[in-house]
C-alpha cells in the first residue's frame, strides 16, 4: 500500500467515523467534536491532494497548503463561537442541550 | 448561447475596481468600528452602507452599459493561482438589493440599537451592529467572486455573521436555535469545502469559469458536485434541511430576522445557482435537476402548512421563508440546457424575480411583525386583534407583502410565480405547476388568517402601545417596492442574463 492511499483512506475514515457522531450523538459538544474530526478529514484528503500534485518537483502543491491554513482558522473559529454559545446557553437553561423544549411557549 | 470561452473574463474591465470597494469598505468601515467604540457605531454603519448601496448602483449601471461583466482581478494574479472578482447581471442586481435591504434594516434598528450618552454601552448593541455590517460585507464577496474557496470563505464569514445576530436576545430557546443554526451551517460548509477538495485534486483550479471550461462529466465530478450541493442545500434550509431556520429566524431582533430571512439564506442560494448553471452546467441531468426541483415543491407544501398551523406570528413568518425558498429550485429543472431559449430565460427571470420580491417582502413582513409585536407585547396570532386601529401602518405593510408572498397581481411576487408557471407548463411539468399554485393558495390562508386576526377586535383587557410612524415606514416601504415590482413587464429580463452563457 503506497503513503499516499493510506493518507487518503485514513481522511475518508476520519470523514465517515464524524459523519456517524453527527448524527447519533445527541449532544451538542459531541456534534461539535465530529464537525472538528470531520474538518481534519477534509484537510487531509487537502494535504494527500497536494502531495499528489507535486509533480514539479516540488515537496508538495503549495495552494492546498495554503487553503487547509485558511480552513483551520475557520474552522478554529466556527468552534469557538460554538463553545461561547455551549457556555452560555448551560448558564441560562442548566444544561446544554438543543432538544426543543414546549415549555417555554407562553 | 455563447461558447463557454466567453465566460472567462480574465482582464480587469474599467470600473472593476468598484467590486474591491464594495467588499473592503465594508471591512474598513467594521475595523473602524471596533476601533472607535459603541457610540458611533450606528451612523458608521449606516455611512458604511450608504457607500455600499452607492457602489453597487454604479457597478449595476456599469454592467447595464457595457451589457457585459465588470471583472478585476486581485493583485494581478491571474487565475488559476489568483482570484478573480466578477460582477454579472445577477451579480449586480443582487448587491443592489443587498444594500437597499440593509440600509432599511438598519435605519429600522437606529432606536433599537442606540447607545444613548449618559448610560453605559451595550455589548449587544455593538454586536449588532457589527455583525449586520460583516453579514452586508460577506455577502458582496459571495456576489462577486468566482473562486469555489474564496466563496467558502465568505459563506463562513456570512453564517458567523449571522449567528450573534440570531442569538442575541440571549434566553435559551434562542440559543438553542443558534447553536442547532450553527451546526447545520458548519456541517454544511464542511460537506462544500469536501466537494471543493475533490475538485481541486481533480482539475487542479477552483476558478469557476476555469473548471467549466475542462469539466469531465466523471465520477469523481459528479461526488464533489453532489457534496457541494447538499452542503449548501443545509445552508439554504430547503426542505429536508429547514428545521434549523424558523427557530433561529423567529428568536433574532426584527431587524435581524429582516435581513436573515431576506438575504442571508439567499447566500447560499446564489452559491447554488452560480454553481450549476456556471461551473456545472454539463452535468446538469434531467433526472438530478427534477430531484432538487422535488425538495423544492415539498418546501412549498410542507412549509405553507406548518406555516399555517403556527400560533405565533414570527414563526409563521420564518415558515413561509421555507416555503417561499422552494419555488426558488424549480429553475434548476424548468431552465434545461436544451430546452428553448425564450422559456429557459422566462424560468430564470421568474426564479431571479423571486428572489428579489421574496428579499423585499419578507423584510417588510418582519419587520412589520416585529411593530406588532412591540404594539401588543406579544406575537401570539390568536390575540392580534386591535392592531388595525392602533397601527394601521403595519397591518398595510403585512397585507402588501402578503400580496407578493400569495403571487396576486400586482406584485413581484406574481410575476415570479408566473413566470415560472409559464415555463413549467411549457415543459410539460405539469406537477410543479400544481405545486405553484397550491403554494400560492396556502400562503393566502395564511396571510388571510392574520390579516383577519389584525382587524378584529382588541382582546378584552389588553393594553396596546403606540410605535414611531418612521419605523413603520420603513417597513411600508420595503413592501411597497414587492409589490411594485409586479409593475415590471412579464418577460425575459436582459439584464439577468448579461454575462452568462444560459
């Protein structure tokens, strides 16, 4: 088995395995935790790309370098905004949990 | 139709240096803000956006002079390595109807979100502010550019942009709604920036005019195309997707929910649209076309009647959102890559003007629904009555957007739906015309419904306030111009289809 296919097999692992914690775990920093793992899918199969192409000579392709950089960042960011809304909704209802709650209607 | 080389405007036109402009200024206008503090911050932004509406006009005039794209490539950095910004006819159109919809928003917002002197400043009037001038920024990016990573970048920008405003009110139904909001729209931008990842490794560019050139209808084409697609189908809350929106559209400020429901899930929209009818234009099936156009009249069943068994009037107004989305998608199947030219063309300015008028009368009925709720103190349906006589403004502006949601002549909203009517029974899509039609119908239950619940009596010991006349013009306005539009010609619009290869 060449590097290259066990790169691409471990990014499609880590983007089927996170696909499956999205969607049965019912907690919202279990959900947040999968949509992380299938971030790092993507950026791997990104980095596997790059190396792939680096057909000139180069160590690797450097766009996708630079693009997985960017998408890190966003993803960095989408996670934190996640986290403060997390916090702040356990501090207002005393867990956190999207479930939707009848009882609150007035 | 034009060859596809004609899409690939490589050079800076005279005046593509407005598109940089109408995406930086924004960005300038926002570090200023940071920087100068909560005070100001409303007029900043409102200087911010008048600027931006100015921009977008000049770039629409340009586009309708030239009756070819304005183009400006950054920093002389040609693709496939650099990015270009390009503004078409839809393009343009859209930045103007951007601008027009915040600025209204945001002189709807003024009182609000004031920091008057004297008292401390507050964090969520900054926020606001900031995230309504980021969400006007992100959007111009999602216009102009035609690069697939570039676009991710501004689809990420616009939903952190969106959320704080979702979630402001605080209460933890609302963040529950922005925290399920924000999941759905980083699961989905995950899945495009998959479909774009499998793009690159496959073409090596992700210039959208480059990869339609040397698209190959393969496998690898057809998954990334797909992810993408489902990716921004979470993002655009079509049916299967649209649990997450009525939530977190009903719980943000009127304003917000103004721009959120008009604008911000058109985002993604566009996306889509520029994605199948410029990037992948041959891949387009028949069979996968009729399965978007499906979820598309399922939004429009299932959400006008959940729409109508609401008992608050701000969710039955995030629910008609779903439903007014799904007409939207008919135009991935009634503008085939075969058929005539007049009916493809009649389709897409129907799709197009449904999105303008769904932009202009969903903000007016927001924000309408945010006066009434202020006058009442509620927004439960059952009890709106009294409303007509306390603020008649607002029940006017409610019954003309209602006008152009239900697709009653004269409104936009009718020469949308009858455009696309038109092309669906030309096809011989009968069905979606049924589901036009249908849609139509619910929605005029609806809307009756509320109207009639507006005009009726004042419950007994209920205590109505009085609200500024200049925010329910505001709202008047921006449902005016909904219905106005069924005032243009019911016909093939030129300007839309100015740069492309329809």
């Amino acid at each position: 088995m060449s590097p290259v296919l066990l790169f691409w097999l471990a990014g499609s692992g880590l983007i089927g395995l996170s696909v499956y914690g999205l969607i049965v775990n019912p907690h919202p920093l279990c959900k947040l935790l999968a949509l992380n793992l299938l971030g790092s899918g993507v950026f791997l199969l990104f980095g596997v790309i790059a190396r792939r192409g680096a057909s000139a000579g180069l160590g690797g392709d450097p766009v996708p370098q630079a693009l997985v950089i960017t998408g890190i960042v966003v993803a960095f960011s989408a996670t934190a905004i996640a986290v403060a809304l997390l916090l702040r909704l356990h501090s207002e209802a005393g867990e956190a949990s999207i479930d939707e709650e009848e009882d609150g209607q007035p | 139709m034009m060859p596809l080389q004609a899409l690939a405007v490589t050079e800076t036109t005279p005046g593509g240096a407005l598109l940089v402009l109408g995406i930086v200024m924004t960005a300038v206008a926002l570090v200023g803000l940071i920087g100068l503090g909560g005070r100001g911050a409303r007029a900043i932004v409102i200087a911010a956006l008048l600027f931006q509406l100015y921009v977008s006009v000049r770039v629409a005039l340009m586009v309708a002079g030239t009756q070819s794209p304005l183009a400006y490539v950054v920093g002389g950095f040609h693709p496939p390595l650099g990015i270009t910004l390009r503004a078409d006819g839809i393009s343009a159109l859209m930045m103007v109807v951007s601008a027009a919809i915040f600025l209204g928003a945001a002189a709807f917002a003024w009182k609000d979100f004031a920091q008057p002197k004297g008292k401390p400043e507050s964090r969520a009037s900054l926020i606001f502010w900031t995230a309504l001038l980021a969400m006007a920024s992100a959007l111009n990016l999602l216009f102009t550019s035609s690069d697939l990573f570039n676009l991710y970048v501004g689809i990420e920008l616009l939903t952190f942009a969106a959320i704080p405003v979702a979630a402001i009110k605080g209460g933890a139904d609302t963040l529950r709604a922005a925290l399920r909001y924000l999941l759905f729209a980083v699961f989905g931008s995950m899945l495009y920036l998959f479909g774009i990842v499998l793009l690159y490794g496959a073409y090596g560019t992700l210039d959208i005019s480059g990869l339609a050139a040397q698209l190959q209808p393969n496998a690898a084409t057809l998954t990334a195309a797909g992810f993408v697609t489902v990716g921004l189908l979470a993002k655009t809350a079509l049916f299967p997707f649209h649990l997450w929106l009525p939530p977190a559209h009903a719980g943000a400020p009127a304003a917000g929910s103004a721009v959120l429901s008009a604008l911000v899930v058109k985002g993604s929209l566009f996306l889509l649209m520029r994605l199948w009818f410029d990037t992948f234009p041959t891949l387009r099936e028949p069979a996968d076309m009729q399965l978007l156009a499906l979820f598309g009249a399922l939004a429009v069943i299932v959400g006008s009647i959940t729409a109508l068994r609401q008992q608050r009037l701000k969710l039955l107004v995030a629910y008609s959102t779903v439903a007014q989305i799904g007409y939207m998608f008919f135009v991935f199947t009634l503008a085939p890559k075969d058929a005539g030219a007049l009916i493809a063309e009649t389709a897409w300015t129907g799709a197009w003007t449904q999105v303008v008028a769904h932009a202009f009368a969903k903000a007016g009925m927001f924000l309408a629904a945010g006066l009434a709720a202020e006058v009442l103190g509620h927004d439960r349906i059952r009890d709106l009555g009294g409303l007509s006589s306390r603020a008649p403004l607002v029940v006017l502006a409610f019954a003309l957007s209602g006008l152009s949601l239900m697709g009653l002549p004269p409104s936009g909203g009718f020469n949308a739906k009858f455009m696309l009517l038109v092309a669906a029974l030309a096809e011989g899509h009968w069905a979606w015309g049924a589901v036009i039609i249908a849609g139509g119908m619910l929605a005029g239950a609806y809307v009756f419904g509320v109207l009639a619940r507006m005009m009726a009596e004042p419950a007994a010991g209920a205590s109505l306030k009085a609200v500024g006349h200049g925010r329910q013009w505001i709202a008047l306005g921006l449902s005016a111009v909904a219905v106005l539009m069924g005032l243009l010609p019911l016909e093939p619009i030129a300007f839309l289809a100015i740069g492309r290869a329809l």
